[in-house]
C-alpha cells in the first residue's frame, strides 16, 4: 500500500519540478526582479564602537606614564577590559575610548581618568566613527570633509559624563579596581556599556554601571546609571565655556533641563548643549569651577537623564539662540507627557 502511494507522489514531484525548469530565461529574470524589487535593505543610522591598537607595545614614556608605541593599526572589538597600562594621551584607544553616533552627531567617551565625554560635529549626515582617528591620532581636531571633534572638555566631565561633587570639587576617576566596555548595534540603537569597578572618591568606593544610548535621526544620547551604594555627592553635568547657563522656565514638570549656547567649540562657533534630568532625583544644581552641575541624591536604582549637542554646521542644523530653545523646550515636552526620549 505504501508503495502504491508514493510512486505518483513521485510523479507529481517531478511533474512540478519539469514545469519549473520549462520556464524561460526572461521569465525567471522577471521572477527574481519581482523578489528583489519587494526586499527593503534598511541601512543603519546609529553606530557604536571601541577601537583598540595593534602590532605595538607597551614602553615608558616621556609623560611619566605607559604608552602604546609603534602599533601597525587598529582592531574594533565588541567588548574590551581596559589594561592597566592605559591611561590619557597614551594612544591605546583610538580617539581615546569608545564612540557612538548617529547621522546627526558624535559623542565619544575619554576611558581613562578623565572621564569626560566630547561632541564629534559632523557636517554629513553619515556614519563617521569608524574612520576618525585612523589618519592620524588626533587628526580629528582639524575640520574635515566629515566634521571635527567640536568641544573643548578640559578639566570638565564634557557634557553628560559623570563625576562625584565632594568639597566643592568634582572628583573624576582617578582610582578605579577596573574598567570594562562592551558596545551594541541594532537597528533601533547603538549603545555603550560602561562598569566601573571598586571606583575610589573621598573614602568611598562602589561599583558603577553605566549605559549611553543613541537612537536613529536623534542627537539625544540616553544615559542610564546605577550605583552599587547610596553616596552623595554623584553628578553629571555640562562644560562651563562661560556663555551664560539655561534652565527650564517651566518647573512644574517632572523633568527640567539645564543648557548652554553661544559661541563654545574649538573653531569657534555656535554650538547648543542641554541635558535634560528628572527632578526627583536630583538634589541639587549649582555651578562649579568648570561645570554646570546636576547632583543626584544618594540611590542604588537606576538613574537616567538625557544630553544632546547642536552644532550650527551640522546638515540641516540649529543656527540660533530662538531655535534652540524652542527645539529642546519641545523634547522637554515630550519628556514630560512620554517620560522618555
């Protein structure tokens, strides 16, 4: 009985595969145009990445400290332990940490004491962190055909990165057990994940998580971070350049921001900076020696807040004060009937 049913299954297998085979050259041509023509190719408007040096060694250097000496080129990888060699100026990293963008702007993310985290302005609308810094360390300082590294961090935290506010003085990351770094791209967001490791300020020492993400056709970057231990004294904030400092009129939201514009980059030019917290978590804003400062209250849960950079070159940009403030005033809206950015 099997073998009666299977021999015109046969058949009609091999019926069906002849009718297939008959059809013309220009018939299949067509049905392969058909297919292709209903295939979207989505490509990425975010990226993420850490870049780490290649084919050299460690030596002492002439700044007292460990450098990377006579590397042959660089390698991007998905997660890194920074060594314990590394530290600023000492060209490991390219462009010195880890970068994230989309195809509005730059952010990258000093992995070393520092701790601050810079603005790449770009005048394109493409991706652009996967070639800065490979033509030469810090090339990225001149204007290129793609932008240039826009603002000046100094002593700062930059715009958005994250300190510890004791004495009237910001502590950066001097004393760290160890840093480690993994990025992440997707079509709806790239992200960097940041944990620091037996972090040492004032006679405390806790652990800290900390993630910046950036979505497509945004300049807004979301970071999200969690201490291991309730301290004071943990901040962000926005490099002071001396432009005068913004806040939110409208204060009976649960969100506000804090931001700066005027002429503060490199060239210079204008360029608009905001950073957008959540006032229960906030203890205090004040200004300080090279920072505008949001202090958080002690907390081991998750803490996010938002910063965006708007520079005039940018395609298509933000050229004045007037724009500005009603652009960040309208997220600030947005935050406040989403919750979220």
């Amino acid at each position: 009985m099997k073998t009666i049913y299977f021999i015109p299954l046969a058949c009609l297998t091999l019926l069906f595969s002849c009718k297939q085979d008959s059809k013309s050259p220009q018939e299949k041509d067509k049905k392969i145009e058909e297919v292709t023509s209903k295939t979207e190719v989505v490509l990425p408007t975010t990226y993420a990445e850490i870049s780490i040096a290649q084919g050299g060694e460690w030596t002492d250097g002439p700044r007292g400290h460990k450098e990377y000496s006579n590397r042959t080129s660089f390698k991007n990888v998905s997660e890194l332990t920074v060594p314990k060699e590394h530290t600023d100026h000492s060209w490991y990293l390219r462009y010195e940490g880890p970068g994230w963008e989309s195809n509005k702007v730059g952010y990258r993310l000093y992995l070393d004491w520092r701790n601050a985290i810079d603005i790449f302005g770009k005048v394109s609308d493409t991706l652009e962190l996967s070639h800065i810094g490979q033509d030469g360390f810090d090339s990225y300082h001149e204007l290129n055909d793609w932008g240039m590294d826009i603002l000046k961090a100094g002593k700062s935290m930059g715009i958005g990165s994250i300190g510890r506010y004791v004495n009237n003085e910001v502590l950066h990351f001097n004393t760290v057990e160890e840093t480690s770094v993994a990025v992440n791209n997707t079509v709806e967001a790239s992200t960097v994940h940041i944990d620091y490791q037996g972090w040492e300020t004032a006679n405390k020492i806790i652990d800290l998580k900390s993630v910046l993400s950036i979505k497509p056709e945004s300049r807004i970057t979301k970071h999200t971070i969690q201490a291991s231990k309730a301290i004071e004294g943990i901040c962000t904030g926005i490099v002071d350049h001396n432009v005068g400092l913004i806040k939110s009129e409208d204060n009976t939201g649960t969100w506000a921001y804090i931001a700066t514009y005027g002429e503060q980059t490199l060239v210079p030019d204008q360029l608009g900076m905001a950073l957008f917290y959540k006032v229960d978590n906030v203890a205090e804003v004040k200004t300080g020696e090279d920072d505008h400062l949001v202090i958080f209250k002690p907390n081991t849960e998750p803490i996010s807040f938002y910063f965006l950079g708007a520079w005039e070159k940018e395609k298509n940009g933000i050229t004045n004060k007037a724009d500005f403030l009603t652009y960040i005033n309208s997220k600030l809206t947005d935050l406040n009937s989403n919750n979220s950015l």
